[in-house]
C-alpha cells in the first residue's frame, strides 16, 4: 500500500516528502494551473530533485493523438529524466500510444479511467499503473468501490504487472476504501492527507501527555 501525493505544489512537496512516507508525485495540467504560468521542465527537475530517485514521478501529456502523445512523452523523458511514469487519458488513442510507449520500455499511468473497460484495456495495453478517478465516479453514480474490486481481482487471475493507482478524492475515507478494495498505491491532494492528522482528539492527547509528564518530573522533556 503506497501513498502518493497529487500536486505540483513545490513547498508542499517538501513539506509530504519531509514528514509523510510517501511514495511519489502525480499531477495533471488543472492541478499545475493552481500553480500558475510554471517554468514547466525546471519545475519538474526541481520535484524530481526534492523526492529523489527512488519515488515516482507522474507526469502528464497534452495530446490527444497518438504520434501527440509519443512525441511529448520523449520530450518529457528528455527534459525531466527517464524514469518519468507519462500520464495518458485512457481512451483509443491513449490506449495505442501506451502500447507504444510499453514496446520502448517507457513507464505509463493510464489515466482519467472512469470505466471497468477503460481499466482492463489499459492492463491489456501493458499500462504500469491505471488511476480510477474515485470521486468523479461518485459524482457520477458509478460504483468507484466495485470497479476498483473489479481491477484488483483481474490483476491477481491474471497475473497483471498493473497496479491501480486510485485517483481523485475529496475525503480520506474514500481513500481508505479505495485500498481496502485492492488499490496498492493511492494519490491523494496533500489537503485531504494532512487533515486526517488534524483531529482534535489527536492534538489533545498530544497535549495530555505532555501536561501529565509535566505535572509529576516539571520538565517538558524526557531529556531534562
Ligand atoms: C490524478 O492525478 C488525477 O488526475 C487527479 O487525482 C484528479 O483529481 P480531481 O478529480 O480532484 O480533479
């Protein structure tokens, strides 16, 4: 079970990277929007050079044809490095770019899956990651649960190399459920992480400990 985080957000990035056991980075163009007119491949190489080598790197491509897509992924791999995952919509084009794109041993994480069809043509087309969009389901009346339950059942049947990189939430129990219904990585806005950590509850046990420590050896620390 890894934890990613979705943002291109670069003081966030540290902050994830710094503290949480997280295992990588995503992002697509409406979340580098929040970021505003980036230097792009700096920005990246910058993210890259913050969460290091051994955690991945999900970047996203623009086009919508296929020869589009091969061609910014190569820029991309040139411009940030190698071992960028190419995020590419899952749709007929994408599907045949991604079988491309696996036939050079190029990383890919098919994205903006909203169907079980999209999913298993995406693990077909040799896809190392597939990101069912959780909350866009929802909002939609499909059942995000049983899909991902669906994806995680064909990968262990039929021995898929894919893994299901769960992808959009607006709270962390979705989260929760999207890993309990088989998902092995999940990416998640830094936002929704964080305030699984801002429970009152926690803070004040917290804060009895430490007035309890207090009360009976008057320091503030075991080391005083
Ligand atoms: C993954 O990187 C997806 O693009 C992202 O999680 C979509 O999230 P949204 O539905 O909140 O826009």
């Amino acid at each position: 079970m890894k934890y990613l985080i979705d943002t291109a957000n670069l003081e966030m990035i540290e902050k994830c990277n710094d503290l949480l056991p997280i295992s990588g980075v995503t992002s697509n163009p409406s979340i580098i929007k929040k970021e505003g007119k980036i230097n792009f491949f700096p920005h990246f190489q910058k993210i890259r050079s913050i969460i290091g080598k051994d955690k991945t790197l999900h970047i996203q491509i623009l086009a919508e044809d296929s020869d589009g897509i091969l061609k910014e992924a190569h820029t991309i791999l040139d411009k940030v490095d190698k071992n960028v995952f190419i995020k590419i919509p899952t749709t007929p084009e994408g599907l045949k770019a991604i079988r491309l794109l696996k036939k050079e041993d190029v990383g890919v994480t098919a994205t903006a899956i909203y169907t079980k069809t999209q999913g298993l043509m995406a693990m077909e087309a040799g896809a190392d990651y597939i990101a069912p969009y959780f909350n866009r389901m929802e909002n939609l009346d499909i059942d995000a649960p049983d899909t991902i339950a669906v994806f995680a059942d064909m990968i262990a049947v039929y021995g898929y190399h894919t893994q299901i990189l769960a992808a959009s939430f607006k709270n962390i129990a979705q989260v929760n459920t999207a890993f309990k219904c088989g998902a092995q990585t999940a990416t998640v806005g830094p936002d929704i992480l964080l305030a699984a950590f801002a429970v009152p509850s926690i803070k004040k046990a917290v804060d009895d400990f430490a007035a309890d420590w207090k009360q009976i050896f008057g320091a503030a620390s075991i080391r005083d």
